[in-house]
C-alpha cells in the first residue's frame, strides 16, 4: 500500500511464513526476508536461515547491529543495577549488622564512646538505640 510515494506498508500472512522459512535466502523478497527476521529473530532452530538472511540483506544486516547493541547495553544495565543493588544491600546488612553488636554492647554496659569506637555508628545513633 503506497504512502505518498515515501512508505509503503507491506502485509504478510505469519501463517505462511513457516513455508517461505524453507526457501533459500536467495529467493526469498525483501518482505520476506523481514518478516523472517522478525518471526523467527529468537527461534534458535532458524538460527542458520537467520544467518542466511543477515549475509544477504544488508538493511536487516545493519538493523540487527543496532538491535544487538540496544540487547548489550539492556544487559549491561541490567548487570549494573544488579550490582548497585547488591551493594545497597551488603551496606544495609553491615549497617544491621553494627547496630546489633552496639545493642549488645550497650547491654553488656559498654559505654557509649567504647561502642562508637568499636561500631563506628555516630554518637546520635547509640544515643538513639541506648534509649531504646
């Protein structure tokens, strides 16, 4: 269906596709090399007829680059966040982790300074949990 001359919308039936799948790359049209692409991009079983496709078409060729490196970078920021919260977490569990041991302290009658010494919490937050 034309556009003005600048686009063109292309209909494909996906039923279809699992027979053009079998056609070499080679006779395949550039439609169909799409909707390949599309169809099929994460089936591991049409890995080679992708591959096929990527030598042969370059516009898919180039889009799948820029597919691949938009994965990357979800990945990387996936493993960022992952680390940032693992360090947040780590933080919160040593930070638990002296507020326990100043409790304990405080209960055995360490002195306040003693605690803060050993704990390194701020004197306003011994202060806070003695008078807990």
């Amino acid at each position: 269906m034309p556009l003005g001359g600048r686009s063109r919308i292309i209909t494909l039936e996906l039923s279809k596709l699992d027979k053009i799948v079998e056609k070499p790359a080679g006779e395949m049209s550039a439609s169909e090399h799409w909707a390949i692409y599309f169809r099929y991009l994460r089936d591991m079983d049409k890995r080679r007829k992708i591959n096929e496709i990527l030598e042969y078409e370059e516009g898919i060729a180039m889009a799948n680059e820029v597919l691949m490196t938009i994965s990357r970078d979800q990945v990387e920021r996936a493993r960022l966040m992952s680390e940032f919260k693992y360090e947040l977490d780590t933080r919160t569990r040593i930070n638990d982790a002296k507020r326990e041991v100043a409790r304990n302290a405080l209960a055995e009658g360490a002195s306040i300074d003693f605690v803060q010494k050993i704990t390194g919490l701020s004197q306003e937050a011994i202060e806070r949990l003695a008078a807990k």
